[in-house]
C-alpha cells in the first residue's frame, strides 16, 4: 500500500493574530483525530500558520483503507424463531438491514445464549473518498466563537477562504470545501507576490512558498524575529524587553518578518517608562529597547512584512 505526505491548506484573508497560533494547532488535532478514527497509519503530523493561511501536513499517510471483516451480532436465536422455526420480526429486520437473508446468518455460541452473527467484508475507502470528510468535520471542531459569512454564500469561517489545497504527493485530491474545489494552489505574500503559487508537490511547500516570500512555518518565521531582534540589540549594545506573548502576536502578523530600528524623541523619556513600555508592546506591538542599566531607550525594535529597498520609507 502506497504512501505519500499529504498537505491541507485553507488560504484565507488577515486571521486575528491572537488566535493563529490556537487556531493552527486545533486544526492539526482536528485532522489527526479524524485521521485515528478512519483507521489510516502515518508517520507524523506537522502544523503551519501565517497570516493568511492554516496548513496541515500528514507525513508518510496510506492511500487506502484496510479491507476488514466487521460481526454484526442479531437476535438471541430464541427470539429470533417463532415455535414453527419461522424467522420473527426482530430477525428478518435485522437480516434486511444487513442485507442478507436469514438463512445466510451464522450463529455466534456464548456463555449467555446463542445469537445470529453476519461476519460482513467492508472493503476500505481511498484517501481521495475521505479527505473532503476529514477537512469538513475538522472545520467544525476549531475554536470559532465568531464565524462570519462572505459574498453570496452560506459559507462560514472565522475570515473569508479564497483557496483549498488537498495535495497527496504530487496528486490533487477531489474536495469542495466551504465553497470552493482542491487545487494545488496557495497564495504568496500580499506585495511581493500577488499572484497565486502552485504547489508542486506537498514536500515541496515550505520552499515554494519562500520563494514566494511567505514562511510559512511559524516556528521558522519566530526564530528569524527572535534572532533579527538579537543581532539588532548587539549592534546598538541594548537588550530587548521580554514579551513571549508579544513575540506568539507579531509572528501571526508577518509573513516575512523584517526588523527594523524606530525612534522617539528623547524629551518623552519624562513619561514614567511603564506607560511608554505599555504603550509600545500592547498598541504598537514593538519591541521597546533598554540600556545595561535597565533604563528605556529612545528606540525600539518594530517587525515589517514588507522587504523594502529603503527602509527609511517604512520607518
């Protein structure tokens, strides 16, 4: 039985980057649950999250179900015959709804009766028959306590989907979900890459979306800013202030995080520097600057989406 790694995406408009992070990894548990409860072995599962997407990987998935011998237990066989040895009620019902005749049933011996059994060959679904299954009911498992509508539809997500990517290997997988069909395409970054970004493989995702530049992986994207941020305060001999809540904000705010140096007049530096710390982190959402002396600076560190030529014009 084949094996490949299969990739889920939704491509979607600006998601509240307070809940990317709880959102992607609810949608991680939704489709392994779903994976578990249709009896597919894999490897391992991989979450991703950006700003306009939750994605999904499944690594080294079967294709296929097992076929598999399923007991379908009846009636007690006393209840099963009239005192003619006709079948009852109870048994011809049962055997109908297995579809059988009562006649093909065996009999199953225990220490409490004797019981019609039907032994019944369910043969196993393709992962193309279950994906659309998986994705829908995953959907509805995602912490959502707001869902809106868009367009014309009756289609509801926490923010509009604009793509679906079901991608087995380098297959397409057959799925209409939330109002659109599987492709093999993603959306890149909304200035450096406005068109959309065929994916041509699911191994391939990472690095062709990069090109693109979008990264996808949060992790990957977190430890760029985490490490920007570091070279920037080696450079101007400062430290940063800690916020891990701060950092889980801004890596769901960027695609492809750019740290830059802002400043303040320093006259301002007269406000205690509790408000101005406050201000920066939770209104700005920047990375306010320190001395070796634990004293605010009249700068701060602030992460861009945007790469540009001159970055004067961003600051």
């Amino acid at each position: 039985m084949s094996k490949e790694n299969l990739l889920i995406e939704l491509g979607t408009e600006e998601l509240p980057p307070k809940s990317l992070k709880t959102l992607a990894i609810s949608f991680k548990e939704a489709i392994e649950k779903e994976i578990i409860g249709a009896e597919l072995s894999f490897d391992s599962v991989e979450w991703f999250a950006a700003p306009r997407r939750l994605a999904v990987r499944v690594n080294q998935l079967e294709s296929q179900q097992a076929t598999k011998q399923v007991e379908k237990r009846g009636p007690a066989v006393q209840a099963a015959f009239d005192a003619n040895g006709e079948p009852t009620k109870a048994a011809l019902g049962w055997a109908r709804g297995n579809g059988i005749e009562v006649s093909e049933a065996t009999r199953l011996k225990t220490d409490k009766g004797e019981w019609l059994l039907h032994v019944a060959t369910v043969e196993g679904k393709s992962l193309a028959e279950l994906v659309e299954g998986f994705i829908n009911k995953a959907i509805k498992q995602l912490p959502i306590p707001k869902p809106m509508r868009w367009g014309c539809g009756k289609e509801e997500f926490i923010r509009p989907v604009h793509t679906l990517i079901a991608l087995y290997g380098d297959q397409i997988l057959p799925a209409s979900i939330l109002g659109l069909t599987s492709s093999n395409q993603s959306q890149g970054h909304r200035f450096h890459h406005r068109g959309l970004v065929e994916v041509s493989h699911a191994d391939n995702y990472e690095q062709e979306l990069e090109q693109a530049h979008v990264i996808v992986n949060y992790q990957q994207r977190q430890r760029m800013i985490a490490n920007q941020i570091a070279e920037i305060c080696q450079k101007d001999d400062a430290i940063s202030v800690d916020d891990p809540d701060l950092l889980d904000e801004v890596t769901s705010l960027v695609e492809w995080p750019v740290a830059l140096v802002g400043t303040f007049e320093e006259r301002f530096l007269d406000v205690p520097p509790e408000a101005l710390i406050y201000t920066m982190k939770d209104d700005q959402k920047y990375f306010p600057l320190l001395n070796k002396n634990n004293e605010l600076l009249p700068k701060f560190i602030f992460i861009s989406n945007i790469e540009s030529k001159d970055p004067s014009q961003v600051i």
